[in-house]
C-alpha cells in the first residue's frame, strides 16, 4: 500500500470516525450546529485529499492539500470546541488527537511540495 493510499483510507476512516461519534452527542441547540459543522469540515479532508492526489501539477497539490490543512485544522477546532463545553470528552479526544496528527502530515506535504 503506497503512503497516498494509506492517507486516503485514513483521512476515509477520520470522516466515518466523527460521523459515528456525532450521531451519539445530545440532541441540542449547540450539538446540532456544531456536530454539522465537524461532520462538514472532518469529510472534506479526506475528499480535498482525494483531490490533492489526482493534482496534474505540484503548484495544483500545494493549492489543494492547502484545504486539506484548513480542513483538518478545522474539525479540530469543532473537537476541542465540543471537548471544552463538556460533550463525550473520552470519544472526542482520540478524534482530537487524530485531527491533530492529519493537520501535521499535510503540514509537512504542503511544505515538501512548496520546496519543489
């Protein structure tokens, strides 16, 4: 399995992942806002990292796994957002965690690709 393959199943298993654990948050005002905007930014990693592997140059992979990062980086705001106000701390951290590892792993894509 080549490394973009395995981020593809990885980014894949993040977005079913928060899907899952938002399906067993509370039914609320700020869960359904907040558990809409993770499920929405947590699948777009994997779908702009989809993306980012079909780039016909490395300026268009930059520009993608750009998103990717944003997205990534994102979800884990909406994590640690429902972390902080007290929602399935034990389900969320290793989500947290995940999101974090991802952000890094396109962080240092992003930088190989803008010093080619």
């Amino acid at each position: 399995m080549t490394k973009a393959d395995e981020l593809k199943r990885r980014t894949k298993a993040f977005a079913v992942d928060v899907v899952l654990f938002c399906r067993t948050l509370p039914r609320s005002l700020e869960t359904y806002r907040t558990s809409g905007q993770l499920i929405g930014s947590a699948t777009s990693v994997g779908s702009n990292y989809r993306a980012a592997c079909r780039a016909r140059s490395h300026k268009e992979f930059a520009a993608k796994i750009g998103t990717v990062i944003e997205e990534a980086d994102e979800s884990n705001f909406w994590l640690d957002l429902l972390i902080t106000l007290g929602h399935c701390a034990a389900t969320a951290e290793p989500l947290l965690k995940e999101a974090d590892e991802l952000t890094a792993i396109f962080v240092a894509s992003s930088n190989t690709a803008h010093s080619r």
